[in-house]
C-alpha cells in the first residue's frame, strides 16, 4: 500500500498466518483462505503508519496490527452470516449447515487469537480499548437491523451504526499505536479523530457507491443495501422529508421493478448524492485536520493522503 | 446452589445484568432474557466455591465468574444458529433473519463485555487461560461437525469433542480462580484437573442421557444427537466394532422409523450403556481424587459433592 511500511505489511502476513493455525483441519482451512485471500489491509497499513508516526516499539505495533485485523475478519465473518440468512429469504433453499459452522466458529476462533494476542501485549488500556471497540461493532449491526425492523431512520442513529461498521475498527487501529506506545492524551485523541472521521468518510463512500456507483465497476448491482432493508445517507434525506414514494420503495426493500432505479431518480432531484459526497468531503477534511496538531513526517503525510483517496473515487 | 455462596451468587445475579445493559432496545432485550433465564449457574457456583477454598479476593473471583459465564452464554448462542440451522435443514421454512441477528451479534457482545472483564482484572494469565479456552470451545465444536462430514468417529477425537464442549469452561472456572488469586502452580494444576474430569463427567452424562434417558424425565425424545449427526461414547463402541447395522444408522442420521429404538437395543446387547456409566464414574472419581491435596474445607467438600451428584443421575 505505501512504500513505508512494505517491510511490516510482508511480516504481517507471515505473522497472521501463524495465529490461524489449528490442529482443526477445517478450522486450519478456513484459515488458509483468510490469509489466501488478502485483502487491502486497510487497518494493518494504518497501524504501521502510526507506528512509524510515533516511533512505537515493532512488535507492540504489529500486535496492534493482528489483533485489529483479526476483529475485523471475525466481524466480517459473522456479518457474511446474517447477509447469506437474508438473500436466502423467502426461498426454498435448504440453509447449509457447513457454511453457519464455517462462519460463525472460525469467527470465533479469531475472536480467540485476539485474546490471546492481549494476553501478550498485557496492556489493559488497549484490551479496554478492544472490548469498547467490539461492543460498538456489535450494537452498530444490531442497531442496523433495529432501525428497519422499526422503521426508525434517522440521522444520529445512521451516524452510530456507520461508526460501528468502520469507523470504530479504523480508529482502533491508530489509537491502539498510542495505547501500546504510551503516547500523550493528546496524541491518543488525534489518532482516534482521525480514525474516527477516516472510518466514516470510508463507510459513506461505500453507501454512496452501492446506490449511486457504476454496477461495472463495482462488479455488482446497485441497490443491494436497499434489498437488505438497509437506508443510508442518500435516501435519508427523503425519508426525512417524509417523501411516500420514498418510503413505500424502502418498505418493500426495492421488491418491485424498476424501484431501484426510481429511488436513484429521488435520490438525485432531491440531491442526496450531493449531499453525501460533501459529508464525505467533511470527513476527510476533519481527517486531516486532526493530525494538524502532530509533527510532519513522511508517515503523518501517508495517513493524511488515505482518506484523500476515498473522496476522489466519488467525486 | 450450595449456602455457602448463596451471597456471591445473588450478587452475580444483579452483576450479569449490569454486564449486559446497552443503549440499543434489541440487545438490551436479549441481555434481560438471558438474565432472567438463569440457569443453575454451575460455572459461577464453581468459581465461588474455588474462592472460597483459596481464599481469594471476592472481586476477582466475581470477575472470573462473569467472564466465564459470559463466554459460556455466548457460545450456547452460537450453538443454538448450528443447530437451530440444522433442523430446519431440508425444510421450506424461510430463515428467520432476526434469530440470525440476535443470536450472532448478541453472542459477540457477551464476548466483548468478557474483554472488558479481561482490562479491569488486568490479569495477563487469566486473559492467556480465556484465550485458550475459547480456542479449544470453537475447535471442538468444528471438530464434532468435521467427524461426521468425513465420518471419523474415534475416542480420541470424540475426547477433544467433549472437552471442547464442557469441560475447558468449568475447568476455566475453578482455574481462573487460581490464576487470579497467584495460588500455587500444583494449586492450579489441581483445580485444573478437577475441572477438566467434572467437565467431562458431565458431558458425558449429557450424552448417556440424550439416548438412553428417560423421554419423560428429559422432556424431549431421546436420539437428539443421532439425529444431528453426533456419535457419542454410548455409540462409538459399535463404530469401533465395525457393526453395519450401527453405522448405517449413524450415516442416515437415524433418519428411518425405528432407528433410534434400534440403536438403543443395539448400543444395551454391545454394554455401551454400561461403559458410558463407567466412564462417568471413572471421572468423578478422579475429580474427587485431583482434590486431596488441598487443605481440607467445607468450600472443598462442596466441590467434592458435586461431581457425584451427576454420576448419580446415570445410575
């Protein structure tokens, strides 16, 4: 991702491979492909990039690093479950058993590792910042599927659950550097605004693109998170403003033809997609704002040019 | 439970619940369920009992009964999607999304609020020992699937099963005690052993009754685990036999009419009842035995009583 830290991210492999092993041979496997399948190491990258910041100590930074990716994997894990349930619903199709064990224990198995990676860290304050971190994850996704279940949509709770979704991982990333390492309050409270606003702008880009994104380039359809029950900030605002063809559309889960489309169409005469791209301008202004305060260096410029790159695939 | 903890037991209860508050009205709901479901809280009683034996301090004991009581709620969470999964298998029934949701997510909240447990006790060999715990519960869950995908039933294997299951969380009771409290390395190895051979015990017990109990008596049909694909001790001897007959009724998961009665005759002519009843008795015995070393107590007599108290209801 960034020359910095290539050294690091080579090790990370290596190292996050080590911690999926099992005696489990389906455990062992579901490991492999993990690691197999990579990912961008989003949250890695961010972890060493604060621990080049700080000058942190390396093996306390890539703790860091294991324990946030591990979460992260062990939530994606859970939340591919509940997506699986809901595509299936209404279908005849028998739900395969191995892929809830697949999903919900080798979640759980990580979730183990990250324990483990605390036990050696043996930093309370960043075991406290985990906990804090995989509760709010937790009550995000709850709270997603609380506001359809009781078509509560509005604002602040949009703003809690896009933070459980991302915000909360990526801040934890940065802020854990500053835990391990001992940095000040003030440096610990910069890394987490930065994450923070980072992560939101990060989870508004994906809302934005899921409705108003190129299908091509996205190499999906539009619309899955409506089909999901799911409103996001370029609907919100017609929802808001109590707009009925909104609403029915978003009631029915964009179950009729051509809903999606019509929606798109709302969308844009009311200016939800404008709205949400200057939201996420918001976000990675603040972004960067908040490391104004920290000493310039190549890895304090690498981390104010991340949330830079989400803005522009929107723009 | 026993009136020697009676106290730190309705002190757990009010702590449970404090453990399980949250903003958001749908995980707040299935905390309060959880709570009010109770159960005989065997885990807790243990680690009271432990604390009195070693005279630890009361806050850390109630922390290393919160925590084990957590991740065992949490995992009884997670195990009811397998299985709940399970049964609707082959069925039209559409897969209820919010059963998904709420068992997933609140089972990870319970988890996070045991990293919170974990930061306050700050203890690095309590989070190593929760770490290696909840490692060991995913992996003998995963293991007892991955026996019948490839149908390698041996009593090896199925040891590591019932460990998984049962018997690293009462022994985590009894040894987080002692972890936290610094006793003795043969201290904790003592309870350690206790808890494993208590755990075990039961297990098997579990098992012993799930197809040679009384339907009435247990309120359901006997051959639960038969019919999930689960070859348990009572069974495994015929495995090992080579008897067709039992094998092929294990390989169509009792699926025939009659099966299970079949089963049942088969498992008495073969002394499979009578085996699994001498295994129960062997690891109460050696529960008690792991025990004689330590000074003698009302708070160990207690602990001594308890195995005993399983072994009889198979008698």
């Amino acid at each position: 991702m960034v020359p910095l830290i290539a050294e690091q991210l080579a090790a990370f492999e290596r190292r996050i491979e080590a911690e999926l092993r099992s005696d489990v041979a389906f455990i062992q496997a579901i490991g492999s492909d993990l690691v197999g399948a990579g990912g961008k190491r989003l949250r890695p990258s961010l972890a060493f990039l604060a621990g080049a910041l700080l000058e942190a100590e390396a093996e306390s930074t890539m703790r860091v690093a294991l324990a946030v990716e591990l979460l992260h994997s062990a939530s994606l894990l859970h939340d591919d479950l509940i997506d699986d349930a809901d595509t299936r619903r209404g279908t005849a199709a028998a739900f395969r058993r191995y892929g809830n064990v697949v999903s919900v224990m080798s979640g759980d198995y990580m979730l183990a590792r990250v324990l483990g990676i605390l036990a050696k860290t043996g930093s309370s304050a960043f075991t406290a910042l985990m906990s804090d971190t995989a509760a709010r994850i937790c009550e995000g996704e709850v709270l997603q599927f609380q506001m359809a279940t009781l078509e509560t949509w509005d604002r602040p709770t949009y703003q809690v659950v896009i933070e459980g979704k991302t915000a909360v991982l990526v801040a934890a990333a940065v802020e854990g550097v500053a835990v391990v390492s001992d940095a000040s309050d003030a440096t610990r409270e910069a890394l987490r605004a930065y994450g923070m606003a980072f992560g939101r702008a990060f989870q508004l880009r994906d809302d934005f693109l899921d409705l108003l994104g190129d299908p091509a380039t996205l190499g999906k359809p539009v619309g899955g998170d409506l089909r999901e029950g799911k409103v996001t900030l370029p609907v919100l605002g017609l929802i808001e403003d109590g707009n009925a063809e909104a609403l029915a559309i978003v009631r029915r889960h964009a179950g009729d033809p051509g809903d999606v489309e019509r929606l798109i169409e709302l969308v844009r005469q009311h200016g939800g997609d404008r709205r949400t791209q200057s939201a996420i301008a918001g976000e990675v202004e603040a972004a960067t704002a908040a490391l104004a305060s920290l000493p310039p260096c190549p890895a304090r410029e690498a981390l104010m040019a991340l949330p830079r790159a989400e803005l522009d695939r929107v723009a």
